[in-house]
C-alpha cells in the first residue's frame, strides 16, 4: 500500500481566504472516498494556527498500490478539484511510502 500526502500553501490575494479554500478542498476531496478504485482512505485537515512556517491544508490518502495512486492523479474527477487548487495554490509538498 501507498501513502500519499500533500500540504499546501494557498493565495492571499484572492477573494477567498485560505481557510475558505482549505475547506472547500476538504469537501471536494473527501467526497472522493469509494468513487475511485484504489482508493482507500481519503483525509483532508485543514490548519487551525497559522504561523510563518504553517500550510493551510494537509491530504493524507492511501492507495492499494503505486499504480492506484498514479491512476487517481489523472481521474476526470481528480482532474478537476486538483485544478481548483492549482489556481489557487501558492506552494505544494508532497510525499509517498509505502505502508
């Protein structure tokens, strides 16, 4: 199995806030869970304490194999929230292992 996290960074020049965005992730994300085959468990937190060093919103999400997880990086229903976010995103780390 795979696990994939992601942290991200969002704009403070839109009309939304980060916050706003971090949520809205969270729920487009989440409502991913059991529509994606491979996917096994799907997490979105969204940060409560915002200092110099902090990311808006954290993915944790596990996949039954490498092939899963880069399969679900290209699903039409991926496609469009992970546009959502690059339009909105200011920095984005991520890490993959295997559990």
């Amino acid at each position: 199995m795979i696990r994939h996290i992601v942290m991200w960074k969002f704009r403070r020049d839109l009309e939304e806030t980060p916050q706003e965005i971090a949520r809205e992730m969270k729920s487009r994300l989440e409502a991913l869970r059991g529509k994606i085959d491979g996917l096994l468990a799907i997490e979105v937190g969204v940060n409560i304490k915002e200092t110099a060093s902090s990311y808006d919103a954290v993915l944790t999400a596990d996949f039954t194999s490498f092939e899963a997880m880069e399969a679900y990086k290209i699903n039409p229903l991926h496609v469009v929230i992970s546009d959502y976010c690059k339009s909105r995103r200011l920095e984005r780390v991520d890490v993959d292992y295997e559990i």
